[in-house]
C-alpha cells in the first residue's frame, strides 16, 4: 500500500476512535457532553483531513473545520448544509476544554453533535469509495 493510502486509513482509524468514544459516552455516561462534543468534532476534523489527503491537497495544522471544508471545496463542492453542520462543531473543538472558555453543552447538544459527525463521516467514507 503506498504512503499516501497508508495516511488516508490511519486518519480514518484515528476518527473512528473518537467516534467510539463519542458514542460510548452517549450510551453509558450522557453526563460527559462537553467530551461527547469534543470528540465528534475531533472525528470530523480527522475525517476531512483524510478526504484532503485523498484529494491530495496540502493543509496546515488546524482545529478549524471551515478552513478544512474550504480546501476541499477548491476541488470538490462543499454543500452549504455541510458547512453549517460544521459550524455547529467547530465550537466544540479544542479551545472550550480549558477553563477560560468552558462551556457545558446540554444534552441535546451532544446528541446532535454525534448526529452531525455521523452525516459527515457518512458523506466523507461515500466519497472515499466511489471516487
């Protein structure tokens, strides 16, 4: 398998991860919704940057799912559907886990944070596959 496969599956491998995790804390501990929010955009963050490795676009290191969608839509259409629903993750990504900008999300949050994520890496592994 060349490098570039190699990358794409151990992103994917990564996403799932924390989709698990996501969907574990969804099942087991609905408590935990700022790390249930956390993870599944983290999730979609890995998912798009193996679409981009795919797509063998070059990006920076980033947390911001725009700018990753951004890219992809350069070579690819990037509905406006799925830039709101990554909009609504993007609030979710690194910086709300430190106290300054803490945020608990609600429960409902979370379950359409999962909801989200799932479309995405629906849309993404889609795209994988047939192209």
């Amino acid at each position: 398998m060349d490098k570039r496969n190699e990358l794409i599956k151990e992103w994917i491998h990564k996403a799932n991860h924390d989709m698990g995790m996501a969907k574990l804390a969804l099942e087991h501990k609905i408590e935990y919704t700022d790390s249930i929010c956390f993870h599944c955009q983290q999730a979609v963050e890995k998912y798009l940057k193996a679409y981009l490795v795919y797509l063998n676009i070059v990006f920076k290191k980033t947390h911001s799912l725009s700018y990753l969608l951004d890219l992809i839509n350069e070579m690819d259409k990037v509905s406006d559907k799925m830039y709101s629903r990554a909009e609504i993750l993007e609030s979710y990504a690194v910086e709300m886990r430190y106290p300054d900008d803490w945020y608990e999300p609600t429960e409902k949050e979370a379950r359409e944070a999962y909801s989200i994520a799932m479309k995405i890496r629906e849309y993404i592994l889609a795209n994988l596959i047939t192209k």
